[in-house]
C-alpha cells in the first residue's frame, strides 16, 4: 500500500472514528497528512472491516491508533515454524525478513518460497475470545445446575435456560426424533457459538467471524461428517433406490440426490456467511455515504438508518444461528429417521417428523 | 475474491478452536445441564403424577366416606324405627295388661264385697231371729205368768195356724 493511499484512510479513520467503526490503519506514518482532503473508497474501507487482518484496530484518537498487533505464525517446509508480532510489518516496505504484507493483508513471501500462514488474525483472536467466553459462561451456568440443584434457577442460568430448551424442544425433538440426545451438544455449542459470535461482531471494533467463509465452511463441514457418520440405512436406500420413482429415472435421480448430500452443507455454509457479511455490508455502507456525501446534515439520517440496521442484525445475529441449529438437525433428522411404514410413496412427508412431546 | 476464498490458518483454528469447545462444553457444560433438566423434569413429572394420585386417592376416600355415613345413617333409621315398634308393643302389652288386672281386681273386689254383704246379711238376720226369739220368749214368759193369757195365747196360735 503507498503512503498517499494510506493516508487518505487515515484521514478517514478521523471521521470514522465518530462511528466507532475498525478500520485498518498504519501507524506511524506522514502526520501531515491527517487533515488534507482525501479521496473516500468505501468499497476499501468495507472490505478491510469484513475481511480478516493481522491486526486487531480498535479506534483511532487524534494520531493514536489504538491497535493491538496479533501474532504471525508461518510454516515453511524449508524454513520451519517462524513466530512473530504483526508489528514488524509496520516500516516503509510492510516487510519483515522475507515476509512482506500486502495491501490485501495477506501475507506474501518475497521469495517466493512455499508457505502456510497459521497466524492469529484478528478473527482468529475473536474466535479464541468467544470460546473462553463461552466456556465461561457455561461453566458458570453448569456449576449452578450443580449450586441450585432442586431450586428454581437463577442468574444467568435463568436466562439461559428457556434458551437450551427451546433448542431441546423446539430445535431437536421434533426434527431428529426419539434419538435426539445424542446430538444436543453439537446443536447447543453451534447455536451459542453462532449466536454468540454474530453479536460480538456486531460490537465496535468487532470481529466479523461467522461472516467468514472459512467458519462456516468448517461448521457445515462438521453438519455433513455428522450426518454421513450417523446415517442409516434408509438414508442411503432413499438415494440410492428412492422409493416411488420408476428404476429408468434413477440414473438421473442418483447423482441428484449425491449432489443433495453436499448442497445442504453448502448452503449452510453460504446462508451464514452471506446473512451475517451481507448486514455488516449494510451499515458500513451507511456510514460511508457520509463521507461520500461530505455533509453533516445526511449524520442524522445515517445514524438513524444505521441504528435501525443495528437492531436488526441483533434479531439477524440469533435468527441465523437458529436457522443453522434447525437446519443441521434437520439433515441429522433425515438421516437417523427410520422408516416403520416405507415401500409407498409419502416417504417425503415422513421426512419432517411430528413433534414427539 | 479475497471473500469467498476460505483462509488455510483460519480453517485450521477454527476446526481446532470448535472441536475443543464442543469437547469441553459437550463434556462440562451441556451434559450437566441436560441432566438437571431432565432430572427436574422428572420430579416435576413425579409430582404431577403423585399429586394427582393422592388427589383421586382422596376422593376415593371421601365417597367412601359418604358411603359408610349413608349406611350408618340408615342402620341408625332402621334401629331407631325398630326400637320405636318394640317399644310401642310393650307399653300396649302393658296398658292390656294392666287394664286386665284392674278389672280383675275390681272383680274380685266386687265379688268380695257382695259375698261380705250376703255374709254380714245373713248374720244380721240370724242376730235378729235370735234377738226376735229372746224378745218373744221374754214377752211371751211375762205373758203367759198367769193361766187366762195362756190359754188365750194357745188359741190364738191354733187360731193363726188355720189362717196359715
């Protein structure tokens, strides 16, 4: 990235900064040009929020930028493992050995030599954060299961309860079945990690983790080995011999149904990610058009609109992570059902179970 | 596209970070609570189904109750009617009785009374010949101390006998 770029974001970054909104920005670097005009990309800005970065930005004070620089961990088969602080990309040339970050804050080797990049970015610090939240919290709430053991529950605990039920009641039972028990700590850790990552995304200088294709990827992922795992074998005649179609349309409805088993983990994967990137999208662009249009008066409107788009993506944050937790159980559902009554058709209606209350 | 193009280290951390945590919440969070809330549904399940045992136990009893109230209630009718019968027999048994005996006694009085009085009758009638006898013999010594008034009163005898 050239330093009249940078810039230009810096001088942004002022502004921004009325809307707390993380921005990548390099320190140290030409304070005069923090107050000259610059050319406003919202596009840039936008992206850089909803990538990942090898930084976590948290706010920019007059000329400091509070930032906090986030371990780099490189794998080479020649080299090894190599370890460093992310702020030793913070010189003239973004360089530190033969590493170099590029203006997409990726890191490129100079050499070109073969490499993997296990740093901890900034989603990777807010994932690590949001398990230790989660443990905390439900650590505490299963230590008062223990405390509170015969008594009405209370605290969080009493919050969270109707919550693990409905995912029990409403998200299991009557999508999986009798077996449903068997599959209540994926459902609850995927619903609560979801959940709890959307809103800490929606908090400033946030983390944008589940709209992170590479997050959802591996929570579809683990949906479809789940689902594979636990089949049975009238999961496998359904696709193999669908029951009620003629034998000369199976040819056809084979790989249709091979191709069903994947699709259902891909769009998972893409639900989430798109929902969640696609709201932060939303209100960044919002707040981009104040710079766009260079004019207190539109503040107020923005702020409006963007607080409206807030609340939203507060429901959006806890309505996807139902969506997905419904969705998996679901497929689970399909997968372990099993078939009392098959041979005709209907086998479809069978598919969703009624509620066994 | 930057996007849409899954990152190897985040891939990596996240199927790690994730297993861990749907280890140890799976093993220290979920599996307590779903047994406290299975536990205590249970309870409440047992004392739903307890109270209403007892419930339909108590009503069962207080029919039972009614029942034998009722029974005793008309045992108590029964013995109470029965005792009124028994009680009215005897008290007419007795008046009957009663009755009976005053009129024997009231017979036998009167026969009694009537056998005094031909008794005291007789007496008197015997008392009054004798005293009848004595009062003629006494008239009749003075009388006849002379030997005229004998033989006068011989003839008025033998006189009356023929009128007889």
């Amino acid at each position: 990235m050239d330093a009249g770029h940078s810039s230009k974001i810096k001088n942004l970054l002022f502004f921004l900064l009325l809307a707390l909104i993380p921005l990548k920005s390099f320190a140290d670097e030409n304070p005069t040009a923090e107050y000259q005009e610059g050319e406003f990309k919202a596009g840039d800005m936008i992206l850089h929020h909803v990538g990942d970065s090898h930084e976590w930005h948290f706010a920019t004070i007059g000329h400091t930028h509070l930032t906090l620089p986030l371990p780099v961990i490189l794998y080479s088969p020649e080299r090894g493992l190599d370890v460093f602080s992310s702020s030793r990309f913070h010189n003239e040339t973004q360089t530190y050995g033969d590493y170099r970050l590029d203006e997409h804050d990726h890191i490129v080797s100079l050499s070109g030599a073969k490499f993997y990049d296990f740093s901890i970015t900034r989603n990777v610090a807010s994932l690590f954060l949001s398990a230790l939240l989660l443990i905390i919290i439900f650590f505490s709430v299963a230590g008062a299961y223990k405390k509170n053991n015969g008594r009405a529950p209370r605290g969080l605990q009493s919050f969270f309860e109707p919550i693990i039920l409905f995912v029990r009641d409403d998200i299991a039972k009557p999508n999986i079945g009798s077996k449903y028990q068997r599959y209540m700590p994926y459902l609850l850790t995927v619903f609560f990690f979801i959940w709890f990552n959307n809103l800490l995304g929606l908090m400033p200088g946030g983390a944008n983790l589940t709209g992170n294709i590479a997050v959802t990827l591996v929570l579809a992922l683990i949906t479809l080995l789940i689902v594979l795992f636990s089949s049975n074998k009238y999961y496998w005649q359904h696709i193999f011999a669908t029951p009620g179609v003629p034998v000369w349309l199976l040819p056809i409805m084979i790989p249709v149904e091979l191709i069903g088993i994947i699709t259902k983990p891909f769009s998972l994967m893409v639900r989430l990610f798109a929902n969640i990137t696609a709201g932060h999208i939303i209100i960044l662009s919002l707040f981009s058009l104040i710079f766009i249009a260079k004019s207190i008066a539109v503040g107020p409107v923005i702020v409006a609109f963007a607080l409206f788009m807030n609340i939203l993506e507060l429901l959006v944050a806890i309505l996807q992570a139902y969506v997905f937790t419904m969705l998996s159980a679901l497929y689970i559902g399909s997968a372990v059902e099993e078939h009392e009554h098959h041979g005709d058709l209907g086998i479809e209606h069978d598919s969703v179970h009624p509620d066994h209350h | 596209m930057n996007l849409i193009t899954p990152e190897l280290g985040l891939l990596f951390w996240q199927t790690v970070t994730f297993l861990c945590l749907l280890l140890l919440l799976g093993r220290f969070a979920w599996k307590p609570i779903m047994s406290s809330l299975r536990e205590r549904e249970e309870t409440i399940e047992n004392a739903l189904k307890s109270a209403e045992l007892a419930r339909r136990e108590m009503a069962k009893l207080r029919s039972d109750n009614e029942r034998l109230l009722d029974e005793a209630r008309a045992e108590r009718d029964a013995m109470m009617r029965k005792a009124q019968q028994t009680a009215d027999t005897i008290v007419e048994e007795a008046k009957n009785k009663a009755a009976a005996e005053s009129n024997r006694i009231v017979e036998s009085a009167r026969a009694a009374i009537l056998a005094e009085r031909q008794a005291a009758v007789d007496d008197i009638r015997r008392q009054i010949a004798v005293l009848s006898v004595d009062v003629a013999e006494k008239v009749l010594r003075r009388q006849l101390k002379d030997e005229p008034q004998q033989r006068q009163l011989v003839d008025q005898l033998i006189k009356d006998i023929h009128l007889s």
